[in-house]
C-alpha cells in the first residue's frame, strides 16, 4: 500500500484545484469470469482490449489532467495479465482502487499490495444467496477466503456490497460482521441501464425485479441506521451527504444532485473510449482528451448531463455530491478517521 507524503502532497495540491476531472473510473477489461444475475458484462464480453503501454500512456494522461483517484474495475480488472504493471504505475500517483468479484485476488495478491483500496464484491453473508446472485458456486467461500487473507496480510481489502431488494434487510447485519473485523464497507445501490445513447459507452447494469428496490421504507430506514452507525464506526465508508440523498431519494424522489458528469469526473472503456459515464456515447479517446477537455462541445455536453436524471448509480451520485473543491474538503472532513487508515498501513 502506497500513500507517502510525495503522494499525499500531490492529491492534496490537486483536489484545492477547481474545474479538475478528479474521479476516473476505468473499465479495463471486458472479460469476467463469473454470471452475476443483474449483469450484461458477462454476456457480451470482449477479448480486445489496450496494450499495457496504452495504459501507462493514459495514466500519464490523466495525470496531466489532475486526476486524483482511479477505480479500476472491468469485467473483472485482475483478469488482465498486466494488471501488476498497471496497479504498480499508477499507485504511484493517484489513490487506486481496484474490484474482484472474490476469485482472482489471492492469485494477484502481490500486484494487490501497491493499491490503496480493495474492494472485494460481497452481497450477503448467506452462502446460498450469494451464490445465487453471482451466478457461480462457491463463490461465496471464495470470497469470504479472500477478505480474510488479504487483511492479514496488511492489504487494505473492503467488503463492497450491493444494496437492492434481495438484501436490503441484511446490509446493517453484514456491516457489523466485518466492520466488527477492522474491515471496511464500501457500498454500492442496485441500478440498470436505461439507455442515455444508442452507443452508451459500457453496458453493465441488466433489470431484474428480483433486485429493484420495491420497500422504499426499509431504504430509508437503512440510511438513517447506516448514518447513525457512521458517527462511530470510521469502517463505514460512504459520506452523511450521500445518505442524505439517498433518503431523500427513495422519500420523495427529490435528487439532492446536479450530474456532474464529464466536469468532476469520467469513465473510460477497455478500449480507451472516453464518456462522461458508461451510459453515454464515447466522445473522446484518453489520447485525444487534453486538447477536448477546455472544448466548447464539452462545455455543451456537460450542460445536458447536469440536467440527466436517469440513473441512480451510487458511484456517480457520490462524485456528482463531491464533485468540487469543497466537496473535496467534505470527504476529509466526513472520513477523515477512515482516511488515516490508509497512514496507518502505509507506515514502515
């Protein structure tokens, strides 16, 4: 785990700066290996994808750019054999994080140690049921292995539950369990894709009522429990801000947000293809972005996404939320226990 004051300087220096693309999601890999229930990737996989020196030529890119943090997901991101060369470059100069559905990270547990964050994909702790939603057996074990090996080994691994209606009722029992351990939750809210662009950047999300939240109480009773629990568990990682929208969501479908999609943060596809999000057409390449970036086209684009409501995935609420200088400074203020974590593990 790497976050030395060289580091720290530089994301500290950038996240002052405004009108920065802060966030970056980077969709690496088309190819997955397990049949998540409420997925399009591993139906329609792609073997192609950019060479490690493309990579390492966008990371230098976004770097440039003032990029402070990177999530690295696919696909499954550690199905790529060059993943060590990726995660090792870009630890060092931007917050990493990177996914696993569970199945690839003991395999990859070195390349792992230079990531800030490991976000393993855990929706329950109900073998059978998780199992179910996966769409593999045993990979419930699998991840349970996985979780516990890499916090032994000082990794900084959290647990990244889905929020829907398959598990709404369990997600503060399964919080206890590992923020009992020392390990950190990360969560996500179940979305689908409801087509922005024809040729959206990135299918991910697939409908499946089994999922769709249909108990809107039990939503907003779950954010005022979580934010309760967060004034005194520094392992639950969302913001009191995004719990905020959240009920006030699922409460009367007010969007406490304005999309700040293309502005604050992007998404970029395995084959290099830039978006504001993965449900909008490409309107870039990483090679080309620099010289777009200022555009009066991205500045027109950036307008229609302010006013696009059509998604509640939780990534891009949370961006859009702190997607400024001083929603920078709200992160610190909100996760400053957590942030420490990071201190703590990366002393020698």
């Amino acid at each position: 785990m790497v976050l030395n004051l060289e580091k720290a300087a530089r994301i500290a220096v950038h996240s002052l700066r405004p009108n920065r693309p802060y966030h970056v999601q980077w969709l690496v890999t088309r190819k997955c290996n397990y049949r998540c229930k409420g997925c399009n990737v591993w139906r329609e996989q792609d073997t192609k994808e950019l060479s490690t020196e493309e990579m390492i030529r966008g990371l230098d890119i976004l770097r440039e750019l003032g990029v402070i943090d990177i999530v690295f997901s696919g696909g499954n991101p550690l199905l790529r054999n060059d993943i060590d060369e990726i995660l090792e470059y870009a630890s060092r100069f931007f917050i990493t994080t990177i996914y696993d559905n569970g199945s690839m990270a003991l395999e990859k547990i070195d390349a792992l140690r230079h990531a800030n964050f490991v976000a393993i994909s855990l929706d329950t702790l109900h073998e059978e049921k998780n199992d179910h939603i996966k769409g593999i057996k045993g990979s419930w074990k699998k991840a349970m292995q996985t979780v516990e090996k890499l916090h032994k080994e000082g990794i900084h691994v959290g647990v990244s539950p889905t929020i829907s209606q398959f598990n709404i009722h369990e997600i503060v029992s399964l919080t206890k369990y590992f923020s009992g351990r020392g390990i950190p939750v990360w969560y996500c809210l179940y979305s689908h894709d409801t087509t922005a662009d024809s040729d959206q950047l990135f299918k991910i999300g697939k409908p499946d009522d089994e999922f769709e939240i249909a108990d809107k109480e039990a939503m907003i009773r779950l954010c005022d429990t979580l934010a309760n629990m967060k004034k005194k568990d520094d392992n639950i990682l969302i913001t009191t801000q995004t719990l905020n929208a959240m009920k006030r969501l699922f409460l009367d479908g007010k969007r406490l947000w304005k999309c700040r999609a293309l502005q604050n943060f992007f998404m970029i596809d395995h084959l290099g293809r830039v978006a504001g999000c993965h449900l909008r057409r490409p309107v870039s390449s990483i090679f080309e972005l620099p010289k777009l970036w200022n555009s009066n086209n991205f500045d027109a684009l950036r307008k229609v996404y302010r006013e696009c409501n059509r998604c509640i995935y939780l990534c891009y609420i949370v961006y859009s939320l702190h997607g400024s200088v001083r929603g920078n400074l709200q992160i610190v203020q909100d996760n400053w226990k957590s942030a420490r974590l990071f201190w703590k593990k990366s002393r020698p």
